[in-house]
C-alpha cells in the first residue's frame, strides 16, 4: 500500500457537486488534481 499526501484545499467543483442529489466527481479540476497527486498513475493499480 501507498500513502500518498492528497493537496488541500478541494476542489471547487466538489462542494457544489456534494449539494445536488448525485453529484459527479468526474469535473476537470477534480480529475486534474487526482493526476497531480497520484502522479499521473492510476489511484487503484499504480500503472500509467
């Protein structure tokens, strides 16, 4: 297992996203920052 440190503050799409009954977490900003802090690689499997 990986520890990876996750950056702060969310991203803005989050909190509108969280008000509505099914939110998406598949906005731009939010897929940026997951490749920023996973390094480009996939969260589950570590692959590129």
């Amino acid at each position: 297992m990986v520890k990876v440190e996750r950056s702060f503050p969310t991203p803005d799409s989050l909190a509108e996203e969280k008000k509505k009954a099914n939110g998406s977490y598949s906005e731009p900003d939010v897929i940026e920052r997951l490749a920023k802090d996973f390094h480009n690689k996939c969260y589950i499997c570590e692959l590129d």
